[in-house]
C-alpha cells in the first residue's frame, strides 16, 4: 500500500543518471549481436567494404585525380567514416524505444535515456571501428599522416551530433506517421551518398552547384575534416559552424516534437495501423 521512494539530486543524480546510461548503452551495444567482437567485427566489415567498393569505383571511373593530391584512402576514409556515423546515429535514435515501449513500464527508463543510449552506442562503435581501421592500414599499407587530428576528431563528433539531431525530428514524427518516416529515413539516407561531398572536393564544385549541397551539415563536416586531415587542403566554402547552429536549432524542434508524441501517444496505436 506503501511505497518508499529514495530522491536523488545533485552530484549523485547525475551519477545514477550515468549508470543507467551506461547499463543502457551496453544493452544497445548487445542487442545487435550477444558477442561483443562479433558486433564490433560486423561494423568495421561494413566500413571496409564501403571503403573498397569506393576505391574501386574511383579507379574504374578514373575520378582518382578529383581527389585532394596526398593519400587516397585518407581521403576516402574521412568522407565514409563521417557518412556512416552520420546515417547510423540518425537510423539509431529513430529507433530507439519511444514512449509505448514495454520497457518504458521500468521507472527508471525514459525516452531521454532510450535515445542517449542509442546515439552512444552507435558512436561507441564508430570510434573503435575508425581505430581498428586506421591501425590496419597504418601497419599494412603506409603510416597514417592526420595534420590535425582534434579537428578532424571534432569533425566526426559533429557528424555524430547532427545525425542525432536529424533522428530526433524522425523519431518526433514516427508515432504520427510510421510509414512516412520509414521513407523519409530511407530517401535521406540514400540522398546522402551524394549530397554528403563524399565523392569529391568541395572547393572544385561550380558555384551554381554549391546551393545543392550547402544545406547539408553533413557536406560541411566531411569537408572541415579532410582540411584538417591534409596539410595541402584548406576549405572555402564550407563552415565548422554552420553544423553546430544547424544541429542545436533541429534538436530543440526535434525535442518539442518527441515531447508532444510522448505526451499524446497511446499503445493502441501500434494495433490500430
């Protein structure tokens, strides 16, 4: 009839609040795969062959010499790593346990805490991902020359930042629209092999082109990056800050959207479509 419950606040809510995200974060981690190497094996697999089917593509092609003039794989791993952190973050938040969830019936789970997980498990992965590569080719092919390493660092956390962001506002939409943020996910996800500059220099597109591409926090991340990761490189046209300002505003609309869907959504929902 009677229940205690302890109140935490200051230092030790923040230090509850830590272990049930790490405890969390682990949960997501396994939930892909129960073998821990497994997991992490299947995501540097993904990123290897991403990376060998693009240099083969440049090759065949022959658009090698579009590329920034210093190691080629840099320059495909700066633009691919960034990709991929990019897209899967935003494809974890959008699934992450929403407000229906039967595991939100645990006190201590909220949606808060369902999406931290999943954003820090995906960049959990991508960093170990991006060191076991960056040490295979360090040691088989040529040493790894990175002119400086904590912007390009930073680059990849903005990458990280703004895919979160742009999941948020999937996520928001989700229990409303299921089907139509199915596809949105999916056409933003593809639309990104291109509209992420992966492929090519920003400073050589054509300045009618550029509007195409600009909006993209993304497209302003990778090549932030590779100004960093060459010593030869400088970018012109993109900004450092343009995805900081653009994934700060589409969280806050991101997060007003996820509270109003947790506020109004109902489990029957999930029957009724």
């Amino acid at each position: 009839m009677f229940q205690y419950q302890q109140g935490y606040s200051g230092f030790w809510a923040i230090v509850r609040f830590g272990d049930l995200l790490f405890h969390s974060t682990v949960r997501v981690v396994r939930k892909s795969s129960r073998n821990a190497l497994l997991g992490l094996f299947n995501n540097v697999f993904q990123s290897v062959m991403m990376i060998g089917v693009f240099y083969l593509l440049f090759n065949v092609l022959g658009m090698r010499a579009n590329a920034i003039r210093g190691d080629f794989l840099m320059f495909l791993m700066t633009g691919i790593f960034l990709f991929l952190t990019h897209t899967k973050t935003m494809g974890a938040v959008v699934s992450a346990e929403g407000p229906t969830s039967a595991i939100m019936k645990h006190a201590p789970m909220t949606t808060f805490l369902s999406i931290s997980s999943a954003a820090l498990a995906v960049l959990y992965l991508q960093i170990l991902s991006m060191a076991v590569i960056l040490f295979f080719v360090d040691v088989v092919f040529s040493p790894v020359v990175i002119e400086d390493p904590g912007w390009v660092f930073l680059s990849f956390i903005l990458a990280w930042f703004s895919g979160l962001a742009v999941g948020l506002i999937f996520l928001g939409i989700k229990p409303f629209a299921p089907n139509f943020t199915r596809i949105g996910t999916m056409v933003y996800a593809r639309a990104n092999m291109i509209a992420s500059g992966k492929m090519f220099v920003a400073n050589q597109l054509p300045a009618y082109v550029l509007p195409y591409f600009a909006w993209n926090p993304l497209f302003h991340t990778i090549d932030q990056a590779r100004g960093a990761a060459f010593i030869n490189y400088t970018p012109h046209v993109t900004s450092i800050t343009y995805p900081i300002y653009f994934s700060l505003g589409v969280m806050v609309i991101g997060m007003m959207v996820e509270f109003f869907a947790r506020r109004n959504a109902s489990a029957s929902w999930n029957s009724a479509r």
